[in-house]
C-alpha cells in the first residue's frame, strides 16, 4: 500500500492525456515510486524548490516533463 495518497490537478491530468505512452509508463513509474517515498535515480533530478515554493519539491521526467510535488 502506498505510503502516500496522490492527487491530481486538473492540468496535469489533461497534460498526461497528452503525452506519448513511453512517457506515460514512465510517470507511472515514477508516481508510484513517489507514493511509497522511494528514492529516484538521479537521472530524475529530484529536488527541493526554493523561496515561494519551497514546501514543494520538483523531479524531471524528460526536458519538457516536470512533477511538483508536495509531501504533506
């Protein structure tokens, strides 16, 4: 059982319904990896943001595909 419950924002719902299904499988995997506060390889560039949003963190999926997140 994850460790944490996911919600989704009407924009990435509508972005992910966009992208391709290699890109799909990959976020999946990493959502899941998210919701049971496993580590990600560094090539996801997991990190904390600053200033305004720094409660919220951010990891890279591809160039053009970014996950914010907030562990709460």
């Amino acid at each position: 059982m994850a460790k944490y419950k996911i919600y989704y924002h009407k924009d990435f719902i509508k972005a992910y319904k966009k992208i391709s299904d290699e890109e799909r499988k990959i976020t999946d995997e990493v959502i899941v990896k998210l919701s049971n506060d496993e580590n990600l390889e560094p090539k996801y560039k997991d990190h904390q943001l600053k200033g305004v949003l720094k409660d919220f963190r951010e990891c890279h999926i591809k160039s053009n595909l970014v996950i914010n997140l907030s562990k709460t």
